[in-house]
C-alpha cells in the first residue's frame, strides 16, 4: 500500500499510487517500512534549540555600535520629509 506522501521527495501521492509522480520513487526505493522520512532532514525529538542557534549563528553577542548610524539616518529621512512637505 502507498503512503499518503513520498518519504523521498514529501509530494502527495493517490490512495492506489505505485509510483511518486514527482521524484519517481517506488517501494523498492523510499516507500519501505525501513524508509520512513529519513532524508527529509527533519529534527528529532532530542531538538535542542538553543545549540542549533550556537552552531548557525555562532555567538550570541549582538553586534554593536552601528545603532547611532540608523538614528541619525532615520532623522535625516524624516527631515527630508518634512522638507518636501513644507515646500
């Protein structure tokens, strides 16, 4: 019997499906019991949030010093507006 999607590629397969219409898996190459979602690069139940955050984004210091630069662009902006308001 066919799964309701492809553990290969994920696509929505019909009810009576040999073949997945999108990748072209068959029971002989993703749709095995042993087969289940495997490389769909899911998280497991041991999800550890915070190292996932620590190992993509490295340190968690925020960059600083380039706050003023944004206050200072937003005045001018707003100045400009107002410039062209006033005219």
């Amino acid at each position: 019997m066919a799964p309701d999607s492809c553990p290969n590629c994920g696509a929505d397969l019909p009810a009576d499906a040999k073949v997945c219409q999108e990748c072209g898996a068959d029971e002989n190459t993703g749709w095995s019991e042993a087969a289940h979602a495997g490389r769909l690069g899911l998280p497991d139940q041991e999800f550890d949030y915070d190292e996932f955050v620590k190992r993509e984004f490295g340190t968690d210091k925020k960059p600083r010093g380039i706050g003023w630069f944004w206050w200072i662009v937003a005045v001018m902006v707003l100045f400009l507006f107002v410039l062209l308001v006033v005219r």
